[in-house]
C-alpha cells in the first residue's frame, strides 16, 4: 500500500512540476491516494486527499462515499450525511448505468440512511432505508436499518417485518437475530 501511495505522489508532484495533468486526473489520483490513507487508517491524510480531490472539481462519486465513511468513523454523522447526500446527487448526474454505478449508489444511501438514523433523524432515515431496499431487495443492512429504525419508532409490527426480511437473505445475521428478538421481547 505504502508503495502505491509514494506511486500517486510522485505522479501528482511531476503533473504539477511540469503541468501536465488535466484537473480531472488529479482528482482521480488524490481519491485513490484517499482509499490507500484510508485501508491503512490514516484519516486525517484520506480526508485531505478527498477534500483536495472535490477542489480539483471531482465527479467521482466515490471521492463522496470515502469522505462521508471517513466523517462516520469520527462521529460527524451531520457532516457525513451532507457529504453523502452530495455524493448521491453527483452520483445521479454523473455516473452511467452500470452495475458498479448501481451498486455505489446504493451505498452511499445505505452509509447516508445510517448516518441519518445516528443523528437522531429516523423518519427521514427510514424514507432513505426504504428507497435503498426498493433499488436492492437483496440489501441486508438496509432491511437491518429499517427494522432498527423501526424499533425506535415503536412499530413492532413493522419492525418484525424487516427484521424478518433481514433474516430471510442471512439467517445467521447477529444484527437480524438481535432485532428480531428485541421485537419479540417487546411485543411480550
């Protein structure tokens, strides 16, 4: 990993050096310099290289995703939430049709659904929740989210559902078993 990120470095610093690479390379090479910070738990450097990806005019909605990740794991769920929401919108308006832009929409309604719930925002959570498992009925932790959202709202009927949709696609989820038994608990 190291070597790959001294690898982007060098190409950024001799693209700047000699301006010979277009803004867009730049924004690319800065949100893979994020993914590598990030799987070696630099934070601090991901975010910066995801910050300066977006200033070099980014249209890669996984310069997005990675951001608001990163503001999850510190705790910033209102920040995330804006960042992911963004992401979504370039998502929507730049990427095609394809199987891979399908499945990093979906994720970053799934990462913004979660962020939502954590900042205290279950109804607009589970209207999130809800369009992720319209787009993929096969999401666990979207049926996960929305029977925990749920829960919170004290519809133990709908919850029971969505947990048991959950349990449906993984029958050994400890999350899916863990709602599915507090609904159980709670009903009794």
């Amino acid at each position: 990993v190291q070597e790959a990120v001294e690898t982007f470095r060098a190409a950024l610093d001799f693209g700047r050096t000699n301006g010979s690479l277009p803004t867009d390379l730049q924004a690319k090479a800065h949100t893979r310099l994020a993914q590598l910070h990030l799987a070696q738990g630099d934070l601090e450097a991901a975010i910066r290289h995801c910050e300066q990806s977006t200033e070099c005019g980014s249209t890669d909605s996984l310069t997005y995703f990675l951001a608001g990740v990163i503001h999850m794991h510190t705790g910033n769920f209102a920040t995330a939430a804006e960042v992911l929401e963004h992401g979504l919108g370039i998502a929507d308006q730049h990427d095609d049709n394809s199987l891979e832009a399908g499945v990093r929409r979906n994720e970053l309604r799934l990462a913004l659904a979660h962020c939502q719930r954590f900042a205290g925002r279950t109804d607009t959570a589970m209207s999130t929740y809800n369009a992720s498992v319209q787009e993929n009925p096969g999401s666990l932790d979207a049926w996960i989210g929305l029977g925990q959202c749920e829960l919170e709202r004290k519809n133990i009927p709908n919850a029971r559902l969505a947990f048991g949709r959950a349990l449906k696609l993984d029958p050994e989820s400890e999350a899916a078993l863990a709602g599915w038994q507090e609904c159980r608990v709670k009903r009794e």
